[in-house]
C-alpha cells in the first residue's frame, strides 16, 4: 500500500527539484543574455573608440595642411609686400632723379600739409583743455 504522505513528500521533492533547476536554467539564461548585452556593448564602444581616433587624427592632419597653406600664404603674402616695395622705392628714385625741381616742390608741399594738420590739432588740443 502507498503511503500518502511519502507520496506528498515525493511530489513536493520532486516539485521542489523541478523549480531549483527551472531556477538555474532562468538564471543561466539571464547570465547567457546579460554577457551577450555586455559584448555587443564592448564591440560598440571600441568602434566608437576606432571612429574617434580616426576622426582625431583626420583633425591632425587638415589642422597641419592649414598651417602649412597658412605659412606657405603669409610668406607669399612678405615676398610680394618686399617686391611692391623695391618697385615703389626705385620708382621714386627715378622720378627724383629725372624730376628734381618737381620733386623738390612736392616735398615741400607734403611738408606745408603735415605741419598745417598739426597746427590744427594742437589747436583742437588746447580747446580741449
């Protein structure tokens, strides 16, 4: 004959094993899922990281071009300003010398209107004071 109760304890075993493993494998498969997450996460922030790099040195390299085309402007930029300069001071030197009298009167001339502006402006001065 079987006893009821040794029964009921087996079935309440049994029940009780079927949980605990329904338990582990819900918990192994939450493990298995997480770790999963994890990695995707871990793959996504290296090429993140890859792309940022990238983007850096990408930076690096046009912030040198630009220095360099900047240089390479500012230099082009003196050569032309000293060229313009021998050809006005040779120019001037020419007029000078083929037109001395001339030369002489716009001097003066040029002279006459500094001291005028001066004039002016240390009147304008005085007013002030």
């Amino acid at each position: 004959m079987n006893n009821p109760l040794k029964t009921l304890g087996e079935d309440a075993s049994t029940l009780a094993h079927e949980a605990a493993q329904a338990a582990e494998h819900s918990m192994r498969s939450m493990q298995r899922t997480t770790q999963q997450g994890l990695d995707r996460m871990a793959d996504e922030l290296n090429d993140v990281r890859a792309q940022t790099n990238s983007a850096i040195k990408q930076l690096t390299r046009e912030a040198d071009s630009l220095r360099h085309r900047g240089m390479d402007a500012a230099r082009e930029g003196s050569h032309q300003l000293r060229e313009r300069s021998a050809h006005m001071r040779d120019a001037t030197t020419s007029y000078i010398q083929h037109e001395p009298v001339k030369s002489m009167l716009m001097a003066a001339a040029v002279g006459a209107a500094l001291v005028g502006m001066v004039v002016l402006l240390g009147r304008g001065e005085d007013r002030r004071h």
